[in-house]
C-alpha cells in the first residue's frame, strides 16, 4: 500500500514536459494525429472517365483523344469525324457515333 503512494506522489513532482517520455527514458518526437487516407474509386481523371462512358472508348482510346485536346464529352462533340478518323486511324463510322453519343450527352 505504501509503494503506490511512494508513486503516485513521484508523478506529481516530476516537472511537465511537451515531448513525451519512452520507456528507456529517450525523449520521443512529437508526433500528429495520422490522415485518413482513402484510395479514389477510379484512378483515372475525371474527364477522361467521362469520355469512357461512350461504348468503344476505353483507357488508351481516352488518352489518345486527350493528345489530340479531346478532354471531354464537350470537346468531342465538337470535333471533326474525318480529322479524328486520319489522326486516330479508327474507321469514321466508329468516330461519327462517337461523336453522335457525345452531342446525345451534351
């Protein structure tokens, strides 16, 4: 019974510290609260997630048409069916329903 007095009377005299003490007696850093981290649901960008929502273009296609300053839904609605068709060698129907998918989500 004496011994607990013994330390609880040590903690109240020992002088207060900001860095907080390890078991060795070394002082540790101070260390912050960690961040919460979540991982996005789709690591692609946004815009080229948007031009994905059109059936036929996928990842490459995605990148392909935003090399061409194709960075959206907006931008390909707007484009050239026969330019796309010489720069991306994709047959022009394939470009025109792109296209035509585009302006249907404008």
């Amino acid at each position: 019974m004496g011994e607990a007095h013994i330390a609880e009377g040590y903690e109240k005299h020992l002088a207060p510290t900001t860095t907080p003490m390890s078991v060795t007696g070394i002082p540790m850093p101070l260390i912050g609260p960690s961040p919460v981290l979540t991982p996005p649901a789709d690591s692609s960008p946004p815009l080229k997630k948007e031009l994905k929502t059109i059936k036929g273009i996928n990842d490459e296609m995605a990148a392909k048409l935003d090399m061409l300053g194709i960075e959206n839904i907006d931008d390909l609605a707007k484009a050239s069916a026969e330019a796309l068709t010489r720069d991306l060698k994709v047959p022009e129907a394939t470009i025109q329903n792109w296209i035509n998918r585009a302006k249907q989500l404008q």
